[in-house]
C-alpha cells in the first residue's frame, strides 16, 4: 500500500538541504496551509450564477472549517486571462470563502459579452451570496462580504461595491478606468481602430462571445464616458478601499481620476500601494497576497491573521 509521508518530512524533502524560515511580517496563508478539518474540510464547489436570464460559470473556494465563512468576491478583467486565483488561493488559507466567476458570454458561461452588462453580472454574483439557498449550503456569512478586482473587474468591483451599502471594503487591483480610453479612440479613423484593437484587445477574440475586439473598441469610442471609475468615489468614501496600482502599467490603469475624486469625497479609509510592477504585478506577486491579506485582516469582524 502507498505510504503518506508526514507533511514535515515531505516539506523536508522538497526544500532541500535546510528550510529558511519565513520573515516574520509574513502572513502565514502565504506560506503555510491551515490545519484540517476532517468534518468541515476545505473544498472547491463549481457553481452557476444566473444573470440576467443566463448562467454563468463559477467557482467557490471554501475554507476549512465550520463557518459561516467571511466571503471575498474576485473580479477578473477583459478578457480575464489573468484570473489571480493565487489570491484567491491565499484568500481561502487566511479563512475566505471565495467567488470567483466569469462574466456573461467570456469563458463559456451563457449569454453575450457586453461592457454595459458588467455592472449587472457583478450585482448578481452580490445577490447570490446573500441568498439564504447559499448561504446556508456553503456556510457563509453574507453579512461580511469583500470585494476584489483586477482591470476590468476593478471597475466591476467598484461598481458593486457602489451599489451594495454593507459590503466591508472594496479592494481595486489596476482598476480600468474605461472612460480613460474614450478621448484617444474616439480620436482615431476607423483604420487606426482596427490597428488598436490588433495591438491592443488582440486577446479577446475566442475568449468572449457576443462582442469582437473591434466592437468592443468601437462601443468605447462612442459610450465609454457612462464608464467613470470615478463616479463611485462618493459611495466608496465612508469605506475602507485598498488601491494597487504597477508603475509600468498604462495610465488608464492607475486610477488617475479615482484617487482625487475618494479625497474630494472625503474618504478616510482609502490605502493606495503601488508596486513596482506591470499590469499583472508578474514580478510582484508574493507582494501583492501580503498587502491583500493585510489589507483584509483591518476589516470589520474579519479572520484574524496568523
């Protein structure tokens, strides 16, 4: 029969001749896993969120443990190739239970891809774990719910969490300001379009149904003012914001109209990080778990970081 080695003795194996020890200020979900719990063990549940008459695809992580669970919504970008299930991983060791999903029409989930139906997929996936059916069958505490995004669903994250006065903080990870981009395409003959969306949106096509890369490019040159990051900054104010931002990123990535418009609003709770990094912190990523880690253990009636 197959031997299970004990976890010091495989970590022992894998590490080599010595194992360096952590520096203290590092939380340990980053390093470590969590003990287990043979009744309540951590699981991963696929799940299906409806939105707007549509299913889309979803994944939960759930912590070990009986609950009921803080949950942490993640928000992808356009199209989502960088997913930072890394934090959603770290997330769930600090005891997270976390979502993460796939808008309308982008990696198999039903439906067409819109940038209008956005805000809508973010509020459903917010309706659906306040919903008495999950809550309970997951053991989750919807009265302790955090939001997160990168790119895109930075912006999706601000929207929701906008839109949903009791969430506890909104975590925005170089949040796409789309309206940023409206004055330059708007600038450019059609021609000129069709080279942006070539360099830049050349990852979409096969990725998201309903819209190409072209559609999407033209739509923001003619509506993409009604997209302002900024315009959440009063409903954001009166709640903790956590504001990474990379230093080789493109400016509509930097939240260059977000963060002036959380000061004129007054906002109190707002901590702005920026790493030294690109669009994806590639280089930083180890960086990035500890300071959304950190930034969650301030929450209100959050886990206490170990």
């Amino acid at each position: 029969p197959m031997k299970v080695m004990s976890p010091l003795l495989l970590a022992l194996a894998l590490s080599g001749p010595a194992l360096a020890a952590p520096p203290a200020d590092v939380p340990a979900a980053i390093w470590s896993d969590p003990p287990a719990d043979p009744a309540f063990p951590a699981s991963g549940v696929a799940i299906q969120i409806p939105s707007g008459g549509q299913l889309m695809n979803a994944m939960l992580y759930l912590p070990a443990g009986r609950g009921p669970h803080p949950i942490a919504i993640l928000m992808h970008g356009l199209p989502g190739n960088e997913q930072n299930l890394d934090l959603a991983q770290v997330m769930r060791r600090a005891g997270w239970a976390v979502v993460t999903f796939h808008y309308r029409g982008s990696w198999g989930s039903a439906g067409a891809f819109s940038l209008e139906g956005i805000g809508d997929d973010s509020m459903a996936v917010m309706d659906w774990v306040h919903m008495s059916a999950a809550t309970r069958n997951y053991r989750l505490d919807p009265a302790r719910v955090a939001v997160l995004g990168h790119s895109m669903g930075g912006y999706a994250a601000a929207y929701a969490c906008a839109h949903t006065p009791s969430v506890l903080g909104c975590g925005l990870i170089a949040p796409w300001d789309i309206s940023a981009d409206q004055p330059v395409i708007a600038k450019m003959t059609p021609a000129e379009r069709d080279a942006f969306a070539a360099a830049n949106l050349n990852d979409i096509d096969g990725r998201i149904t309903g819209m190409t890369a072209r559609e999407i490019a033209e739509q923001i040159a003619t509506e993409g003012q009604q997209w302002k990051l900024a315009d959440f900054a009063p409903a954001l104010a009166n709640r903790p914001v956590l504001v990474v931002t990379d230093t080789r990123d493109d400016d509509n990535d930097k939240a260059l109209a977000l963060m002036p418009a959380l000061a004129a609003a007054k906002a109190k709770k707002v901590q702005a990080v920026t790493l030294d990094s690109d669009h994806g912190s590639n280089d930083h990523r180890v960086a990035l778990q500890i300071l959304v880690l950190k930034w969650l253990a301030t929450l209100p009636a959050a886990p206490p970081l170990k």
